[in-house]
C-alpha cells in the first residue's frame, strides 16, 4: 500500500502542481484548501505525512500544526512565503519537522517527503529495538545514554528508569504506585514523594523549551510520556 500524503494548501495551482508531482513518485495525495477540510481529511485517511501551508483562509497554520502534533507521530512539512527566521523556528518549536520555502522546485519538495518518511519508517523500526527516538530526544536502552536537542543529557539511574519505562509506552498512563516501585523497590504507602521529587529533577533535565513537554500529569493517576506539545 503506498504511503498517504495530506496536502493542505489554499493556492489550488501549487497544490494541484504538488498533488500530480507526488502521484507520480508513487504516493497517495489528499488534498484540503483550508483547515477544517483538513481536519475532516485528517481523520479520515490518518495520513503518513503532512504538508501544511503557514497561511490558511480560515486558520492559522501553526495553529494546525499544533493540534495535529497532538494527534499524529507522522511527520509535518510546513510550507510557507514567510522568510522571517523566527517564523519558521516557531513552527518547529510547534511539532513541525522541516520546512519549504515558497518557491521552491517540485523535486526538492519530493526530497524533503522521502526523507521525513524514511525518518518516520526507522523511528517505527527502532521502536521495536533499543533505540527510542521522538522529537528532540533519542532514548538508548542499550548503553543507558539520552540526547536531547544534539545534547547529552546526564540522568541518575532513577530518572532514567522512569523515563525508559514510560518512553518504551507513549501515551500510557503509569500510576503513581507502579512508577514509584519502579525506582525504591517497594510500595510507597501512600507517600510518593520520592517519585515526585525524582520526577521534577528528570523534567528540568529534559524539557528544555517552556511549551514543549515530554511527560504530562495525568491528575489523579500518575503521568504519561508523549512527545507532542
């Protein structure tokens, strides 16, 4: 089955030039002229990769960007005229995993989607193995090491046992009790302020920009790891 592709782009030119481009290197093209399409389209075919246009008619195409990053591991290729340098970090910053800049050739654009689908495919590989990859951060379970952003990142052995047991999951929620026995050994009787404390130290180590997290606190329940916003 070939690999889906969601074009949402407003100029039907550019988007008719992408759709029959990327048809003809073996994809399956979708195509949304603006956001709420986008969304429906979304949902309907789970697309393999995303190419999203920055200015949209009816929304902000960071915006979008943002909530489908909530939704999808697949990667985003963000489209945009826009030549501000702050423009296009704050779309990668949002979840986006590349960008284009208008104009740009049809073969560069068909680079840029097989490399972000290989990406995809030896992330889905590797999940398999000993290496976890997400956005900014490679997780190593063979030789104990995380980077994050290119940069190692120095943990204790509990703040890399609770980042590996919940990395090895994403979108699971762990309970206080199970993650707290997983660092002492033993129940907790209802003080969980070693995992707690554990718990800050290993964020500040490695959510290093203020809108992006990791781990998320699941109130009541414990926590979950995704790599989305």
């Amino acid at each position: 089955m070939s690999e889906k592709i969601l074009i949402v782009e407003d100029d039907l030119d550019i988007a008719k030039l992408m759709r029959i481009f990327l048809k003809k290197e073996g994809y399956s093209v979708y195509h949304a002229p603006d956001g709420q399409t986008a969304i429906g389209l979304f949902r309907e075919v789970n697309p393999d990769l995303i190419i999203l246009d920055i200015m949209l008619p009816d929304s902000n195409g960071k915006v979008l960007c943002e909530n489908f990053r909530r939704l999808t591991l697949s990667p985003i290729l963000f489209v945009t005229a826009l030549h501000d340098e702050e423009d296009r970090i704050e779309g990668l910053d949002l979840g986006a995993d590349d960008y284009l800049s208008k104009p740009f050739s049809m073969k560069e654009l068909a680079a840029r989607v097989r490399a972000q689908l290989r990406r995809a495919n030896f992330y889905a590989h590797d999940q398999q193995h000993t290496v976890l990859r997400f956005k900014g951060m490679i997780v190593n379970l063979e030789n104990l090491t995380v980077i994050v952003k290119g940069a190692s990142v120095s943990l204790t052995e509990s703040e890399f046992t609770l980042l590996s047991s919940m990395a090895k999951e994403p979108g699971k929620i762990f309970h206080y009790e199970k993650l707290y026995q997983e660092i002492t050994g033993q129940a907790s009787h209802g003080d969980y302020g070693a995992l707690l404390t554990t718990m800050s130290r290993l964020r500040k180590k490695i959510e290093l920009h203020p809108n992006f997290k990791y781990i998320h606190t699941v109130r009541g329940n414990g926590y979950k790891f995704s790599e989305f916003v």
